[in-house]
C-alpha cells in the first residue's frame, strides 16, 4: 500500500438547493477520519457532526480507489444558494500500531503505520496552506505570534516590523495621511475643460478645496480629478491667480509609527493623527498620546463633518468645537452656520482662545478683505479656514438665491432695496402690477453706501402693435425700461437683471410687459458703480411722481 502525493481537501462545494452527495478522493482508513464544514451566506463556518448531519460511503479499495462520498443534510432541505461545504482530512493525531519485542513480523502492520505518518503530514500541510505565512526571505528575528485579541481593534506590524501589534481603528484614518498642506494658484483659463496640473499629490478629489474668484466650487459637479490634474466642468473665468487649490499632500501611513501602547488611549491617539501636521508633527503627538502625555490638537483641530451654529454677535462670532483648540494655527477648519448677518469686519473666536481672527473673504486678485455689514446672511453655512493667526477666511457653500422681502406701494417717492452683499454676482427685480401716478419715467439705480445718478449707458424701449419705440442712451440717471413714456394707467410687470462682470461693472438686462395692455418692454445697458454696489432703487425722473400700484421684490445670488 502507498499514499499518493494528494492535497487531503475537496471542494469548496457551493450549494444550490439541490445537490446532497460532494466526493472527495484522499485516503482514509474509516468514517471518522474526515471532517465536513458548512459556512453559511456570511461565510460564518459550522463544523458538521458524523452520522448527525452527514453520512459517509467509503470506496470500497483504499488503496486502488481512494476516497468516498459524503451526504449532507441527512435529512431536511439541500444547501441553499449562498452556503458552502468543504471536506478536509480529519485524522486523529495519535500512534496506535504497537509493535512487541520478539513478536513476528508483519509488513502490511508496518506499511499502515507508514501511511497513517504520511496521511498525519498531508493533512498538516493542507492547514498550513491556509495559513498567514512570513516570506521565506523575511529577516530572521520577525514574529508572526498574534497579540492577544482585542475587541473591534486592528492588527498591524510594529514601527520596527519585527512584532504584530494591535491598533485602535481611529489611528489609521483610510490608506492615506497626510504631511503637508500645499496651496497652488492658477490664472483662470476661460474655457469649458480648462486643466489645472497640482504641484503635489492631491491623494483624491475629496482632499481637496477649490475656489474661484472666492466662489467654493463643488468636487464632482464643478471639477473633476484625474492623475493630479484637475478639470473645471464649466469656463472658469479669466483671472490672474484667481483659481485657488488647498490640498493635503499624501504621506503613506507606513511612515506615521504606531505603537503597541497606542491602544491605552485610543481617543487621544486618533486625535493626535488627525490633527498633527507634517509626519515629523504626527510622530510626535502620537508618541505623547502613546506616553499618556497631554496630546495638543493645535496643529489642525479640523472639523468639516460637523456643523456649528454661531453664539456672540453679528461682529464677535464664537464657536465652541469638538474637540476644542488650544491656540490658532495655520490650515484649522470647521463647518459654520451664522446664526445673525454680519456686522461690518466680524470676527471669530473658537475654543474661547484670546484674540480671535478677522473674517474676510477672497477678492478675485488672490488677496482678501474684511467681511462686509450683511455679506454672511443669516443661517448661512459656510467652511471658516484659518489662513494666518489672524484671518479666517470663509468660503460660502454654494446656495440658491436669497429673497428679498416685497415692498408694497404705499405712495411713496421711491422703492429701496438694501443688503446686498458684496460677494453678489447676481441681482434681479421683480415688478408686480407695478404703477405710479403720474407721466415720468420710473427708472432703476444703485450705488455704494448712496444711489447714483449718473452713468447708466443703455437702450429701452417698447415693442407695440405695427412698429417699435425705441430711446436709446436716455436718461442716463437710471435704467428706464418703457421707452421712457408712462403714466397712470400703465401696470408693469416682470424682471430686470443684473450681473456683475468685475470691478465695480454691472450689465443690465430686462423684459417686462404691461398688463393694461399689448405691449412689451425691455432694457440692456451697463454701469460702473463708485463702489461696491450694495443697494437698488425705482424711483421716477424728476421724483415727484408717486408708487401707488402693485409691489416690487429684490433677489440676489452669490
């Protein structure tokens, strides 16, 4: 008799409802010398019991014919879809061939004990190919032992690769880390699928913040990563530096060390890694948090999950994160909600940390200003980032458009609207059965801390049955949009726009029609505000004539 060079396993057979007899074809010398084991749809494994939930027919030669079948269940439903069964070598690990001092001598008694060592082997070394296994060319002095387990904890190698260790999940926070934090600037290129080539490794597209002109742009929507080159979806507009990237550059986590001690303080450890920056940075606070040391969260403290409402006031914002820092740094982020509108130059104290930073936004140069009186509206989210110890700079996530409140006439010289803010990039009017009493032309102005009367360069007119009125260039104290003819009986209604194109220039553009009658009106022009224009008024030539119909709305987009 021999035993053939065989792996002691068959299967894995997968169920489908059907199936009850799986063959397998190594030696054994009886039933109980194999083992039969179920995993379930989650892979959960079940060790069989003999003549319980399977029977064995052995072939009848072992030797010519080696092996048998196995029937599984033994009563009840086949395997389900999903569930697994394997058979491996299930021999008992002892020696029960006894051989006597002066007793014959039997070579079939010596053969089978030479099979029984051999079968012993093979089904030693069909486990160990299942196992975890060091590289035959690791160093001589690595452990593969596993530490004592540690509920929900990981294991990994220690910083010096010679020991399994275990480790709290909040350390390694993904694949990645990261050890510096890189800001590129790029002239904006003006075109749909403008390319942007990073300097450093942006890791991923969710690493990193994007903002044109001081417009955050939404990754995915807005932009596109491949390779470290970004792709804007829509024409970014033309600028010098105005499109800017913030990213961390990725660092691999094999270069942060973790230590056996780590998981006395999880908590601790997984703040430190968060919020250290630079892997000479992240060493250290992971070393101090592995010591039981005061761990100091000042290097990033940044929360963007979490969202924090504003206490104080409309120029002295506070908010309190989770965790708290302990001082201002470079590069610390948190997700805000204003709850007021903000006061002229506002600014934020986190933490109750002394001297707390100015607010400001980013001018389309690259360089930044002061937050304006209402610039934040109210319930605004918007991600607050410190850019030096002094300035936090706050990048409004993209929103719809703020309504106005509509204005009724009341016999009033003059509509005024207020509050626009001075990041706007749209501003329209609503008229609604809008009327005067009189025959002047009611025109829009605007300005910067005051309406301006002069400089509106445009053309309105009115489109009426067998031809077109048209004035051009008149008057230029405001935007006229009736052809410059009114009076009493005309009701107006529809909407004139205005966008901003930069430095203080505004385009305008209406269509309107009268309800009184068949006739439509419209109005394109321009006007370069003083200023920052913050504010709009209708009112009429001359404001003698009264508002006495009907009502208007100002709306505005960022």
């Amino acid at each position: 008799m021999t035993v053939a060079a065989t792996t002691r396993r068959a299967g894995p057979y997968a169920g489908n409802g059907v199936a009850t007899t799986f063959d397998f074809e190594f030696k054994v010398f009886a039933s109980t010398d194999i083992a039969v084991v179920l995993a379930d749809e989650i892979g959960t494994e079940t060790d069989l019991v003999l003549n319980s939930d399977y029977s064995v027919s052995l072939n009848a030669d072992q030797n010519a014919d080696p092996g048998g079948t196995i029937t599984y269940p033994i009563s009840g439903s086949p395997m389900a879809t999903g569930e697994v069964l394997a058979i491996v070598g299930g021999l008992a690990y002892s020696q029960t061939t006894q051989l006597p001092n002066g007793g014959a001598y039997n070579a079939s008694v010596v053969e089978r004990a030479l099979d029984r060592i051999t079968i012993l082997v093979q089904q030693i070394l069909e486990t160990a190919t299942r196992g975890v296994q060091l590289a035959v060319t690791a160093a001589t002095d690595v452990s593969s032992r596993l530490p004592a387990p540690v509920a929900n904890f990981l294991v990994a190698w220690n910083p010096t690769a010679t020991a399994l260790v275990n480790v709290d999940p909040a350390v390694v926070q993904g694949s990645q880390a990261f050890a510096s934090w890189i800001v590129d600037t790029f002239d904006g290129t003006g075109t749909v699928g403008g390319e942007y080539a990073l300097t450093g490794n942006a890791a991923g597209i969710g690493n990193i913040d994007v903002s044109v002109a001081g417009i955050t742009q939404r990754a995915g929507i807005d932009f596109t990563l491949y390779n470290n080159v970004v792709t804007s979806v829509a024409a970014w507009p033309v600028g010098t530096d105005n499109v800017l990237f913030r990213y961390g550059e990725a660092v691999s986590v094999a270069d942060i060390p973790v230590e056996s001690s780590m998981i006395t303080d999880s908590t601790a450890v997984g703040r430190a890694v968060l919020t250290a920056v630079g892997a000479a940075a992240a060493r250290s606070a992971l070393s101090a948090a592995a010591s039981g040391a005061n761990t100091d969260t000042t290097s990033m403290g940044n929360n963007t999950s979490t969202v924090y409402t504003t206490g104080g006031t409309s120029t002295a914002y506070t908010i309190t994160p989770n965790p708290a820092i302990t001082a201002y740094a470079i590069g610390q982020s948190h997700m805000v909600n204003f709850a007021a509108a903000s006061g002229a130059s506002p600014t934020i104290q986190i933490s109750g940390i002394a001297t707390p930073p100015n607010l400001v936004a980013e001018n389309g140069d690259g360089t930044y200003r002061n937050i304006g009186l209402n610039e934040l509206p109210i319930n605004h989210r918007s991600r607050v980032t410190l850019i030096s110890t002094t300035q936090a700079l706050v990048e409004r996530m993209p929103q719809g458009t703020t309504y106005g409140t509509p204005v009724a006439a009341a016999s009033q010289t003059a509509m005024n609207f207020t509050g626009i803010p001075p990041n706007a990039k749209k501003v329209v009017v609503i008229l609604a059965d809008f009327g005067t009493n009189g025959s002047s032309a009611v025109v829009l102005r605007g300005g910067a801390g005051s309406n301006e009367t002069a400089g509106y360069v445009h053309s309105n007119g009115q489109a009426v049955d067998g031809g077109t009125s048209i004035v051009s260039l008149n008057p230029t104290s405001g935007f006229a949009f009736n052809g410059n003819i009114w009076s009493s009986a005309i009701r107006m209604n529809g909407r004139i726009e205005l966008l901003s194109v930069g430095s203080n220039q505004w385009v305008v553009s209406g269509s309107l029609g009268r309800s009184d009658s068949g006739v439509l009106c419209f109005v394109a022009g321009r006007k370069t505000f003083s200023g920052t224009l913050d504010r709009l008024q209708l009112t009429t030539v001359g404001g003698a004539d009264l508002i006495t119909n009907g009502l208007a709305q100002m709306n505005y987009e960022v």
